[in-house]
C-alpha cells in the first residue's frame, strides 16, 4: 500500500510546513542528484544481486534536469511476514543482547545511517529505497508477548531502535512502538529506547509509569546545532532545537534521558561535539556516548555521493579525515574498533568527549534498570483469546 510523503506537523519536527519536502538549498544543479525530502542521492545495487542498472541518457536530458524539476518520492509502506519480535546478538562492541524494530528502512533519510546496508537483506537499495520502502511488522506487539511468555524468558533491557528509529513519521499513524510499550509495559519488562524524533513525547503517560519502577531510559541522538547541516543531513528528522525540547520535557517528567552525539564526523560536525553535549546537558541530559561515522558495504557510496552533492568544497579533505580514523580506508568492521575508530584524530575525539562529559557530570555511574519486576501478567493474547475458550 501507498502512504504519502507526510512530514510531522511543526510541533512534531520543528521544521516549517513543507519543509521537508523543499530543501534547504535553492535550486542549483549541483542538487541534481537529490530527491526533495530525501537524504541519498541515489540507489545503489544490491551487493547480493548479479546484475545492475546505470542512468542512461535517452537524449531528453533527463540526467541534467535541476533538483527542481525531480519529483518528490512518495513512501511506500510493505508488510513484514516475519513471525518474530526480538532480534538477538552476540556482538561484544554492544550493550545489549536484545532489541525489538517495529520498522526497517527509516523515513527520516539520514544519509550517515549505519542501517541503509540491512535494506540489502530485504532485497532493496539501500540508498533512497532505504528511505522510501519502509517495511513494517503490523502484528509485532502480539509476536513479542508470545516471546515473552515462553517458559524460561528471562528478562534484560530491551533495546527499542537499535537498528532504524522507532518513532519515524510513519509511527505517527502506525502506532507499532506504542504497542510495544504497552507490552513491555505489562510484563514489567526494562527497555532502552533510542531516537532522533520529538514524537517520542506523545507517549510520556507510558514512559513516566515505567520510570517510576525503573523500566525505562531514553537516548536522543543529536548529531548538530546547525539547523541547515541537519536538514541536509537528516531532512525528515525533528530540528536539533525539537531534540533538545524533547529531552527537556523528558526530564521534567523524570524520565532518565541522554543524549548521542553520533555519528561524528569529521571535518563535519566534530568541532560541535563539546556544545551538543553543553546543550543536551542544560536541557535535562544525565548521560552521554558518541560514535563515530562508519561506512559499511553501499553506505561509502551513498555517503560519498552525498557529500559531493551539498558539499563539495570539503568532501576530499571530510573522506581523507574519515580514511585516518580508519586505517587508511572508509569502514573498519573489527570489534572494539568499529565505533571509535583509531589514530591520532580518533584518539583526540575520544580525549575531548571524556573532557566534556566530565565537565558537565554526564561521567556519573548509569543508574540500572530493574530486571528483577518481570512478570508474566495473567491472561492470554488476544489473538488467542476466543481458542481458550474451547
């Protein structure tokens, strides 16, 4: 089925009405690549398929036409048949070893996303197919109250958005996290949610009862203070002003709230790292991490492309920074490597955000969550509520 490129309203986003699908930029063929509203520039191959397609010219100049004149991409929404909930991992470069996505693929088109590559699995690009076929799993709340009823669940902090965001637009008419949250909610189970979006307020009833019994903290990912840079970054995404807002009004509800600033990139938004985390910190922010920028399998060429498109003047000097943090290529996939980088430049990022996050008391021991509450509540599913009859 078709959904419509809808953005969040303004109180959602922060960005003005129709904001999302103008662009920053005027028009300009050096735009000619972008699609309004979406952060790829384009669609790689698959790395699974054998055969690929290039732009040909068909002698009406359409590989020249101005960003302008490129339509809009409307998103498509595609059911997931897959008949679990929680995905599991053993990586050791992670803090948990169970999350739950409502959604693949992530509305919000930030073109950084370590993600785009897992759209490859699914059979799509990911570059703006990652952006525009989103796949969702309708009957996810009642998939993860059969896992957790299984005899012999034992119950660790759920990660809620570990791979694409929970709370992208489509969440706002899908409502899959909030079910979600009703579950764990039920069963007392702790979860740990990461985003990038405002819209995670509108479930502060839910949020609040949990942090009363220690279920619950929230991560919002800032990336930059610069409202042009993030639009071009993130161009569906809430503003950095809407992030910190949210943070805010997490706090005051005393809900335990951090802030991401991930990924760094540098010759980017590095140099912002010490005023995120000022800003995150005056907000209400209590703890903090950072990433750096990694480019695995298609996300070198979408995030190279990317950059050549809106910033060309610093794209070499941005791609020879990342290759010293990365052993002189653009990804490193070792574990304990993979997220920091290594070198000179990585050594100084890390040095800064340990200086930082001890000037502003974000150094302070993480308060635990509470694994001991869980419950299997009485009841069935209501899937299987008219069986239990009989």
């Amino acid at each position: 089925m078709q959904h419509g490129a809808e953005s969040w309203d303004r109180d959602d986003t922060g960005w003005p009405a129709g904001a999302a699908e103008s662009g920053e930029a005027p028009p300009s063929p050096m735009l000619s690549a972008a699609r309004r509203g979406r952060g790829a520039t384009l669609n790689p191959g698959i790395r699974f398929e054998t055969s690929e397609s290039s732009p040909f010219d068909d002698g009406w100049a359409t590989l020249d036409a101005d960003f302008a004149d490129i339509p809009a991409q409307d998103t498509t929404l595609i059911r997931d048949a897959s008949r679990s909930a929680i995905a599991w991992n053993s990586s050791p470069d992670l803090g948990f070893d169970r999350a739950v996505n409502p959604y693949r693929g992530c509305e919000h088109g930030c073109v950084y996303c370590y993600a785009r590559p897992t759209h490859a699995y699914l059979g799509y690009s990911p570059g703006v197919d990652f952006e525009t076929r989103l796949v969702f799993k309708p009957e996810i709340a009642d998939l993860l109250e059969k896992e957790l009823r299984k005899p012999g669940y034992v119950a660790r902090p759920m990660t809620l958005g570990s791979n694409t965001d929970p709370y992208q637009p489509v969440e706002r008419t899908l409502k899959l996290t909030r079910a979600v949250l009703e579950v764990l909610d039920r069963f007392n189970h702790p979860v740990v949610i990461v985003s990038k979006s405002a819209g995670m307020l509108r479930d502060l009833d839910l949020l609040s009862r949990m942090a009363e019994r220690r279920l619950v903290q929230v991560f919002l990912s800032v990336t930059t203070l610069d409202a042009s840079l993030a639009r071009r970054m993130e161009p569906r995404a809430a503003t950095p002003a809407r992030r910190l807002h949210a943070i805010a009004e997490l706090a005051r509800a005393r809900i335990p709230v951090g802030v991401l600033a991930a990924p760094m990139i540098p010759g980017l938004n590095d140099a912002e790292m010490e005023k995120i985390l000022e800003a995150a910190t005056r907000a209400g922010a209590r703890r903090a991490a950072y990433v750096l920028l990694r480019l695995p399998h298609e996300l070198r060429e979408i995030f190279e492309s990317w950059l050549h498109t809106h910033f060309p003047d610093r794209a070499q000097h941005v791609l020879s920074l990342v290759r010293e943090t990365r052993g002189g290529g653009l990804n490193e996939a070792r574990f304990h490597h993979r997220f920091a980088g290594q070198g000179v430049y990585a050594d100084l990022l890390l040095r800064r955000f340990s200086r930082a996050i001890r000037q502003w008391g974000l150094d302070a021991a993480r308060e635990g969550l509470d694994c001991t509450a869980f419950r299997v509540p009485d009841g069935v599913l209501a899937a299987n509520a008219q069986m239990s009859l009989f």
